[in-house]
C-alpha cells in the first residue's frame, strides 16, 4: 500500500472507532403521584389556616378603611366623629364592618382610630 493509502485506513478506522462509544443513559425522571399529599394535622390543618389567614386579611382592612374614613372626617369636618356611627350618617362609610369573631372594635375619639379587643 502506499503512504497516502494507508494513512487515510488509518483515519478512517479510528473515526469509525470512536463511532461504537455510547454515552450513558440519562437517569430516569421522578416518579409522580396522581393524588395530592395529604394536609398537615392539627387545628384545622391547611385549609383551617387558609380560612384564618383571609379571616385577618379582610379585617385588617376594615380596620384600615375604618381609620382611612376617620381621617377623611377629620379632614372635611375639621374634628374627630364622635362615634363610628356618625361615619355612615355623613356618609364616609357605607357601614360599619363587623367585627372578627370574639372580638370588638374600639373607638378612641381623642386618638381618631379604631383597634379591636376581646370582648371578655
């Protein structure tokens, strides 16, 4: 054979050579389940603090507007209402939200704002 000859057998049998390698397989994907894990136990579990977190979530805001309206009195009428009352009678509140259960809302006149308490 000549050089050339045989230098291209050489090239092309390593080529075809390397052409045999498998890489390895990718690993297997993580099983998934159908069915949703179970809530955790205790008092009321997921759904229960769920409830109890848009429960202080919506009084917080009512808390909030109450004050807001408070200070819009105080803006227009130049004093504090005398009771939350006087907020819907002069329409800045469309009513008095309800307070969060075993609870009450306090007035403060001479402050202008509004917090909750126990009722006991």
């Amino acid at each position: 054979m000549k050089p050339v000859a045989w230098l291209s057998f050489l090239l092309v049998s390593l080529v075809l050579s390397g052409c045999g390698k498998k890489d390895n397989p990718p690993p297997p994907a993580p099983k998934v389940s159908a069915t949703p894990a179970p809530a955790p136990a205790g008092d009321g579990g997921y759904v229960g603090a769920m409830l109890k977190a848009q429960q202080s979530a919506i009084k917080t805001v009512d808390l909030a507007s109450l004050n807001n309206a408070i200070q819009q009195f105080n803006v227009t009428e130049g004093r504090n209402p005398k009771d939350l009352d006087e907020l819907v009678s002069t329409h800045y509140m469309p009513r008095i939200p309800a307070a969060p259960v075993g609870m009450k809302l306090v007035y403060d006149e001479k402050e202008g704002k509004v917090t909750t308490a126990s009722q006991q």
